[in-house]
C-alpha cells in the first residue's frame, strides 16, 4: 500500500463531486445523460472500487498473514529467551559453584571480569501445602470483578432482557470473501 495513493475518503470525495458535475451538467444539458458524464462517473468509480478492494485485501489477507509472522517469530524468540534464561541460571547456580568447589576456590580472576562464589539472597522454600501454613503466613487474593461477558451473551442468546446499562451493539466490519 502507498503512502502517496489516494485514500478511500480522498476517492469517496472525488466520486461525490464526480456526480455532483453530472449534477451541474445534466441542468446545463435539459437533462441529457452524455458520454462525457458516464465516463466522468465511471472513472470516478473504478478508481474507488479497484482502492475499496486492493484495501480489503491487504486488510482481510496480507495483515494477517503478516500478523501470524510476527506473533510465531514472537514466540520463537519468546521460547530462546526463555532457554537462555535457564541456561544462564543453571550456570551460575550450578555449574560454576560445583566447579570452584571442587578446586577450592570461591573467586576467578580475569583482565575482564572477577568471579565470585557468594551466598544468594535468601529465599523462602515452602514443601507442604498452604492449607497446612498458620493463617499468618498466608496471603488471600481478593477475587477480582469484572464483567462476564461470555454469560451475557449467553443470556442473550437464551432470550433472557439484560438489566439496564447493558447493550449489545454490532459495530460494522468490513469483511472480505
């Protein structure tokens, strides 16, 4: 799609004022539809119709397809980041420890970098379940609410009337077949 094509609203106005001459035309002419007039109309309309369509199918094909690129190579980078994250853990808390443990030494020095072994901080490990915790190492969520939109449209569709301050509304969409 161009940056410097017409839009639909810039045709749909060029089409308006191509009728609007017709308009101006057929009084000036007594009412005689010319070859010139069809021909202004028929232009002004090809053009509307051939961006109307090449629109739609950017919109209802390309975007899509470029849509589902992006969200695999999303979840490709989402899944290598998530590998290097576990890469990065097991060797710090594992493989390096375990190595300088097993030479005795806690640090490695370099002209680019100082290796320590330390303590991390601390953290808490729970192994039996909260039911069995005292009631002051608990933490309760408060539920959380929102509207059920799923159970009004199922409302809806069983004829229940929805209370006031609830609509359905069908907002229009263009759709490409």
């Amino acid at each position: 799609m161009s940056a410097d094509s017409p839009t639909l609203w810039t045709l749909g106005d060029v089409l308006s004022e191509a009728f609007a001459a017709v308009d101006a035309l057929l009084s000036e002419n007594d009412g005689e539809y010319t070859s010139e007039m069809a021909a202004l109309i028929d232009e002004a309309e090809e053009e509307f119709t051939d961006k109307a369509l090449r629109t739609g199918f950017y919109a209802d094909r390309r975007i899509p397809i470029e849509m589902a690129g992006i969200k695999a190579e999303i979840r490709r980078l989402q899944a290598r980041s998530r590998a290097l994250a576990k890469r990065r853990a097991w060797l710090r808390e594992v493989y390096l420890p375990e190595a300088l443990a097993r030479q005795g030494r806690t640090q490695v020095h370099s002209a680019l970098l100082t290796l320590r072994i330390s303590a991390g901080r601390a953290s808490v490990v729970c192994d039996i379940p909260v039911s069995h915790l005292p009631l002051e190492f608990v933490r309760l969520k408060p539920a959380e609410e929102m509207v059920d939109k799923k159970a009004i449209m199922a409302a809806v569709s069983r004829g229940e009337k929805l209370p006031h301050g609830i609509r359905i509304e069908k907002k229009p969409v263009a759709k490409v077949s």
